[in-house]
C-alpha cells in the first residue's frame, strides 16, 4: 500500500479496499450505494474525505450520566 501523503483523503487503495472495485467507475457505485460522500476529481476518481467514514468522537461524557437515576421515594427520605 503507498504512503497516503494527504492524510485528510482516503488513498485509491483505501477507496478500493473501502468499495471492493479497482475501476474508478465501479467505486463510484459503490460509493453511492454505501451513502458515503465523495467528489469526483479532474482525473474522474472519487476522493472521500476521512471523515466521511471514520466514527463521531463524542466527549468522554455519556449523557446518561447527566440524567439524575430513578430511587425509590422511602429510599430517598431515609437518608
């Protein structure tokens, strides 16, 4: 695999290995299919931004935290 040296953009290799196709044609179709965004290049190759397909970073907060937990009200007055 070569040196990806836009690390903003996946490599063609990625694209291929992402799509399964070689054919810049065929990865089209894949990519449309998949619903992943891409643009078309001079060149007629896809160009998928990473962050297109990499996960949401979320804070390290989980909101159920945030959300005070249900305890029974005789539990609650005991205290």
């Amino acid at each position: 695999m070569a040196i990806n040296a836009y690390p903003l953009f996946l490599s063609r290799e990625e694209v291929a290995e992402l799509t399964g196709r070689k054919f810049k044609n065929l990865q089209i179709d894949n990519l449309r299919r998949m619903g992943i965004s891409f643009q078309i290049n001079a060149s007629g190759w896809p160009i998928v931004v990473r962050s297109a397909i990499e996960p949401i970073k979320t804070s390290k907060e989980n909101p159920s935290d945030r959300i005070k937990k249900w305890e029974p009200s005789v539990l609650s007055k005991a205290s």
